[in-house]
C-alpha cells in the first residue's frame, strides 16, 4: 500500500505522496515520485495498487495533457482509460492487478478538482468509472486511536481548512502512517498484510494553481533499497517484543541501568 493525501481549496489543491515502490513481501525496489505533473498545467495524477497500471496510466494522462494542451481533454482521457481498463477486468483479477488513480487539476469548465476511478468495489466507488470527490481524499494505512489525536491537535494549530495543513504537517501524518507494520488485507492483493510498513522512500508535495503544477520534497527517508521498510531504522534503543509487536523505547538512567 502507498499514501497519498489531497485537500481541495478555493485557489489550489495539495497532494502529499510517498516514493516507495516495493513487492509483495514488503521489499524496497525503489523511490520514485509518485505525482505525475503536467509540465505546463495545473493538472497532476497518482495512483495506488500495481505498478504497471498506475505508472502508465499517470504517465500518459500527464503527456496528453500537455500535447493537447488542455486539462479538460486529460480528463477526458481519464474517463477513456477508466472503462478501457474495465474491459481487462477478468486478467487484472487472475493477477492481482488492482489499482487506483486519483487526479488533480483546474480548468474554466470544472474549476478546481480531484476525480478517481478504482478496478474494484471496495473502496466504495463504482468500478472503472471517473469519479469527481470532495474537498479531502486520503488513500493510506489508518491511524490508530490516538495517532489520529494528534492529528486533531495539529488541526487546532493549523486549520485543515489553510493550504498551508500539508506543508506544516505532511510529514509527521506520513511518519505515523510508516508505523502500520501489520498491515492488513486490501483492495490490491491478498498478501498485503505480509508487507508490514510500506509507506516510504520520501515525502512529496505537489501544488496546483491556476497557473501550475509545482512539486518539492519535504523528506527522505534512510530507507534502503532491497530491504523492507524499518521506520525505526534510525532508532537503535527500540525494541520489539509480546504478539501486537509494539515499540518501546529503552533509556538509561542515571546509574546506568537501561529502563523502559
């Protein structure tokens, strides 16, 4: 599973995205970024699920974008590729070839957007068909309890409603998203849940204006390829221990003797 965040507002759209690329057994192949820009419009698009599908439908909705020179005419290729896609439904099922893609853009006949279209029903959406969504999409591993209490109080510092959230707060989201290292089963494939932590590689944000796409990273992780993702890679004194493998940080104290 990889994460992506997109909040809507009334002069931009943020998208926050991870890199990593990694297999069924949760092992890194790679750190890409993940937000297809148009190089002259304000037009973006990204994806979860298999590889193949998301990388060459962002690709090619990102160029024709460009070679038509019209937002409105990329969303239409969307709409194309959605029930194109819908066609290859029974092969996609045999190999486990599920995905999702998720657009973000600005143009006069539909203002500021975000549109997805998913191989399957469970996300709740209608199969192989574009998708206009509201002001928030998230695509991620869920916070627990009190990962999403501080979220709440990151909201009290910095409004969702301000364009400014991600930039603030992107990154701590998506640090908290990296430590889902259970994982469970999901639209994609059956053996997600082997995976363990997947969200990884570096912390993206892109931004559309009226004027364009602009994209940064805020972070980069120490993850390695070919390894699987350890968020606690860069923290010696954690260890591991009792069935839910939960993480307690081992200190010394004054006498030297290690407490936790």
């Amino acid at each position: 599973m990889t994460a992506f965040i997109a909040f809507k507002y009334e002069d931009c759209i943020q998208l926050l995205t991870d890199g990593a690329v990694y297999d069924h057994q949760g092992v890194l192949h790679r750190i890409m970024t993940k937000s297809f820009a148009s190089k002259a419009l304000p037009f973006v698009v990204t994806g979860r699920g298999n590889l193949h599908m998301v990388e060459g439908i962002c690709q090619a909705a990102s160029v024709f974008c460009d070679e038509r020179g019209s937002v409105d005419d990329a969303v239409g290729f969307l709409e194309v590729a959605a029930a194109r896609a819908g066609t290859r439904k029974t092969d996609l099922d045999k190999v486990f070839a599920h995905f999702e893609i998720v657009a973000c853009g600005y143009s006069e006949r539909l203002g500021f957007f975000t549109a997805m279209f998913v191989s399957n029903e469970m996300s709740g959406l209608p199969a192989f068909s574009l998708t206009m969504m509201g002001e928030q999409l998230v695509g991620a591993p869920d916070l627990n309890p009190s990962q999403q209490a501080e979220v709440v109080k990151m909201a009290s510092e910095t409004p969702m409603s301000d364009p400014a959230f991600l930039e603030r707060h992107g990154v701590a989201i998506m640090e908290m998203m990296r430590l889902d290292m259970e994982g469970t089963v999901n639209m994609f494939h059956p053996d997600a849940a082997k995976c363990g932590s997947v969200v990884g590689g570096k912390c993206t944000l892109a931004t559309v204006t009226k004027d364009g796409v602009t994209t940064r990273d805020l972070k980069r992780w120490d993850d390695a390829i070919g390894q699987r993702i350890n968020p606690f890679s860069s923290s010696p004194n954690v260890s591991i221990f009792g069935s839910k493998a939960r993480y307690l940080t081992v200190n010394e104290n004054h006498d030297g003797r290690k407490v936790i």
